[in-house]
C-alpha cells in the first residue's frame, strides 16, 4: 500500500484580497512517487488564512475513499487549528478561549468534518524554504488566485 501526502499552501494577493489554494497529493511507494494528483482553487475577495484553510480542506475530501494521509502544511494556523485548537473549540460550542465566535468557523467545520473519514497525520513544514512538494502547492495556489487578480 503506497504511503499517501497532501501538501497544501494558500495564497493572497492583500490580506483580504484575491486568493487562491493548492494541493498536490502524492501516492510512494519507497522513495518512488506512484501517482500524482494537482488540485488548484481560488477566491476573488478572502484571506490567506480562508485559502490555507481550503487547500487541506480539498485535499482531503478530494479522495474517493478512507485513507491514511500525511497532510504537509507551511500554515501553522492550520496546523495548530486541527491538532490543538479545534478540540476547544468544539467544547465551548465553537467560541474561543475569549469566548468570542471562531473565525472562519466554517472552514473549520468543513475540514473537522473531511477529516474524520480518514487517518490524518498533520505536519508543519516551513514556506518558502526550498522544500520541493511545498514550493509546488505554492505554484498552484498562485495559479489558483490567477484568474481573480486585477
């Protein structure tokens, strides 16, 4: 059974601005990538956050059946959302320590959601720092936000 990754990055052109997400899903088997998958979105009016958090969001429910996944992400909102956070928030029906609403509460309903059909592994990987897989979600969540910009 090949060893399943997603890695995701979002892009904003302005924090809010025209954004756009990647993904790009590898199937390896050893140190061989067995098939490849790029998937690419965007938004006209949004937040690198909102596109960080939907890059995960695609990937996940992009695929056909239940898996074990390890997903590569260069957000640690994202990151410490899902592992971390998330579990708080649910208890205190979606409200933040400061009891104020969650931001994007949505998205983070969406990804709780998508996550539950499979086995995730969550991994934080620093942007722009020459990883190879990461640098590509990057190149596709810009090619994403492409058609929005001005």
């Amino acid at each position: 059974m090949p060893d399943l990754y997603a890695y995701t990055d979002g892009a904003c052109s302005g924090n809010p601005g025209p954004g756009g997400w990647g993904a790009l899903l590898q199937a390896i088997e050893g140190e061989t990538v067995i098939k490849e998958r790029e998937l690419k979105g965007g938004e006209a009016d949004t937040t690198n956050n909102r596109m960080e958090l939907l890059a995960s969001i695609h990937a996940l429910e992009s695929l056909a059946r239940p898996s074990t996944i390890t997903v590569v992400t260069d957000s640690a909102y994202v990151k410490n959302g899902v592992t971390s956070w998330i579990h708080g928030w649910k208890r205190n029906g979606w409200k933040t320590s400061n009891k104020k609403p969650v931001k994007n509460v949505e998205l983070w309903q969406r990804l709780d959601e998508a996550q539950k059909r499979h086995q995730v592994t969550w991994k934080w990987v620093k942007g722009h720092a020459g990883h190879p897989e990461n640098e590509r979600a990057d190149e596709l969540a810009r090619a994403g936000m492409a058609p929005f910009k001005p």
